[in-house]
C-alpha cells in the first residue's frame, strides 16, 4: 500500500515522513494544524484511533494469511519458509480438479430401446445409440432419452377399463346416410422419430387422440351405418390408420401408428333395441335367402343333369336311326348294282334269302311233287330237333 510503514524507514502514511497528518513530522511546509500540543499518534481530536492506524492493523492481518513470496521482511517478519507458492499450486489443483469433475458430468447412458437426442445450446445436435455416450456438461448440452420401442396407447370414446364410461362427445358420429352410430377403438402408436418427436409437437398423446378421432369421423362420415356395423370394420379400421399415418407425416410428429383396433360399434342407447330389431329382421331375411340360394343350388344342377340325359339320348337315338337308314339305303343300292348285272340270279339269291329268313324259325315239312310217292313228302334229318333232344335230358339231370 501507498502508505507502507516499511518504505525506506520513513513513516507511513500518503504524506511521507511522519506519522499521518496529526504526527509531529507532517512534510515539508506542512505545519501540525494543531500545534506540538495537538493529540497524540493513533488519536484523533477527541481520542479514538486514527484512520492509518487502523489501515496498518488491516494490513498486518492480511499478511499473517497471504505472506509474500520468498520470504518478507516488514515490522514483525520472521524470516521463515514462505507459503505463498504452495497455496498458488493448491489452488490450481484445486481448479483442475473441478474442470475434469465438470466435464466428467457430460457422460451419460442410454438404455435398451431408448434413443440418446443431444443438444448444444439448445440446437440439435444428433442422435445416439443406446451404450455410454458423451455430450457437453450443463448448461452448454442436455441429452433427452426417449423410449422409442415401446408402444404407447390412446382410448378414443372411452376411458378403458376402470377408468370410467363411454364419453359421447368422442364416441358419437355421424354415417353418410345420416344416422348416427357410437364408436370406441382404441390406437396404437409408438416414437419413429425422436427429435421431431420432442421438438415438433408440444403434447404428442393428445395430438394422436385428435387426429385419431378426426380420421374416425372422416372416414365413417364417407360410408353407410350398416357396413359399418357389418363387413366392412376391418376395411375402416385400415382406412383410419392410413389417414392418421398421413396426417402426422404433415406434422413432422415422428409417430408409428400401429394399429387401430374398433372397440365397440353401436347406434345410440336410445335406439339401439330398434335397431336390433331390425338387425334380426334382416339375419332372418339373409338366412331365408340364403336356404333358398341352396335348395335352387341343389334343384337346378338336376334338372339340367336330366335335361342333358334326355339330349344324349336323343342324340344316340337319332344317331342310331340315320346309321341304320344309311346302311340300309347302303345295302339296297349294292343289291341294285348286282341285279343290274345279272337279274335272274339276284333274284333267284334274293328269294332264297328270303325264304330263308321266313322259314328258320318254323316247322318245316318238305314235299317233292315230282317224287312216285303218294304223299311227296321228303323225309330229312333234323338236325336242330337232334340238338334240342340232346340239350333237353342233360339240362333234367341237372335238375
């Protein structure tokens, strides 16, 4: 300090030599404004301590916990080893050590299924693996770790199970034919994209319900109730995961719809036993229609299977008759061309024949007019009788 008492052996203080502006040395041409009588080194006017001596005493405390380096002299030295290197070295230690502690801080784990977004400075940075990873300490980096693999669950139209009843200002909708029908499914969706998932969306659960519920109403405003509560459940529910899909692409979510699963499809409570009524009076007619379809699927292939037998033998009949008209027509024209060639025998052969086909099945007595008998008749063997009379005794003993 400017007032050092041990500058050059002179007294302290801004004034030089002397004790302060009250000692008896006060500087060249500095008189003592009160005199040789005036109060007394470290004494003010009326008694109490000077302010240089009270600096002084500050001083001293001050280099009793600091001390010099190498060693001081001064009022009061020691002479002694001097701790002012020591704690200097101590104390960068003491710096480095909490450098390392802090960047050791920047180290964190990222689990199974979970995906690591780093930031630095509130920009994005990218995207770890789940492992051991490393991004700046805070305040500089902040690492969000979400679960990308599980799959998450919203209720549309009711609370799930325990967790309350059906709440009709979702579950309500209104058909294309005008009706209105109750409608509860439930969706499934889990985090594709991380980033634009905590980035893009500020309540990710509450932006799929929304879009959930205006893809419902979308797609069931563009069809009939009856197909709705019928056939076509699993071509809504394709429909509305595809619309949903689509709409959080838009977004920028970072959302995987799963599945869509409709829960319950229903008209109102208040008409909904009508509407069974008529749910049963057309089972009933589907069933009939359906009895009918068989008896004419069983009736029908029998009548043609007849009416195709009844053609086919037809057909062969007709067939049967030309083939033998032909062949007769065939024959009597080879016979025509055989008489013309020789007449007198194609009708002698042609008698012949024909006595032939007459008498084989008759009883037959031969009588010669030109024989001298009296009766002309031929005796003859008949060998045909012979063949009777023998087959005739063999068949009795069988017997």
């Amino acid at each position: 300090m400017p007032w050092n008492n041990q500058s050059g052996g002179k007294g302290g203080g801004p004034w030089g030599g002397g004790d302060g502006p009250w000692g008896n040395n006060n500087g060249p041409n500095r008189p003592n404004p009160w005199g040789n009588n005036g109060p007394q080194r470290g004494q003010d006017p009326q008694g109490s301590p000077d302010l240089e001596e009270l600096l002084r005493r500050s001083q001293d405390k001050l280099k009793r916990v600091f001390p010099k380096k190498g060693g001081g002299g001064g009022s009061g030295g020691s002479g002694g080893p001097s701790l002012g290197g020591i704690g200097g070295r101590g104390i960068a230690l003491a710096l480095v050590a909490v450098g390392i502690l802090y960047g050791l801080t920047g180290f964190y784990r990222v689990g199974p299924g979970e995906l690591g977004v780093e930031l630095v400075l509130g920009r994005y940075q990218g995207t770890t693996q789940p492992g051991l990873n490393y991004n700046w300490p805070y305040p500089f980096g902040e690492v969000y770790t979400p679960d990308v693999l599980r799959i998450r669950e919203v209720n549309i139209g009711s609370r799930g199970e325990g967790r309350g009843g059906d709440v009709p200002e979702e579950s309500l909708m209104l058909t294309g034919d005008e009706n209105i029908v109750d409608v509860d499914f439930k969706v499934q969706w889990r985090i594709s994209d991380p980033a634009n998932f905590l980035f893009n969306i500020e309540d990710p659960e509450g932006t799929v319900k929304q879009v959930a519920e205006s893809a419902m109403r979308e797609v069931v405003g563009r069809r009939n109730i009856q197909p709705i509560l019928t056939q076509e459940r699993q071509q809504v529910e394709q429909d509305v995961q595809t619309l949903m899909q689509a709409t959080l692409n838009d977004y920028g979510a970072g959302v995987q719809v799963s599945q869509v699963q409709m829960q319950k499809v229903d008209p109102p409570l208040e008409v909904i036993d009508a509407f069974r009524d008529v749910q049963a009076a057309r089972a009933d007619q589907e069933r009939f229609q359906n009895e009918a379809d068989a008896y004419a699927n069983e009736v029908v292939p029998q009548a043609r299977g007849q009416a195709a037998q009844i053609v086919e033998a037809a057909n062969a009949y007709r067939d049967q008759v030309v083939a033998e008209a032909t062949g007769q027509a065939d024959r009597f024209l080879s016979v025509f061309e055989e008489y013309r060639k020789a007449p007198d025998v194609t009708r002698q052969r042609m008698y012949l024949e024909t006595m032939e086909r007459v008498l084989a099945g008759t009883d037959k007595v031969i009588i010669d007019q030109t024989s001298a008998g009296s009766s002309g008749v031929v005796p003859y063997l008949p060998l045909d009788r012979l063949d009777r009379a023998q087959t005739q005794p063999t068949a009795q003993g069988a017997r």
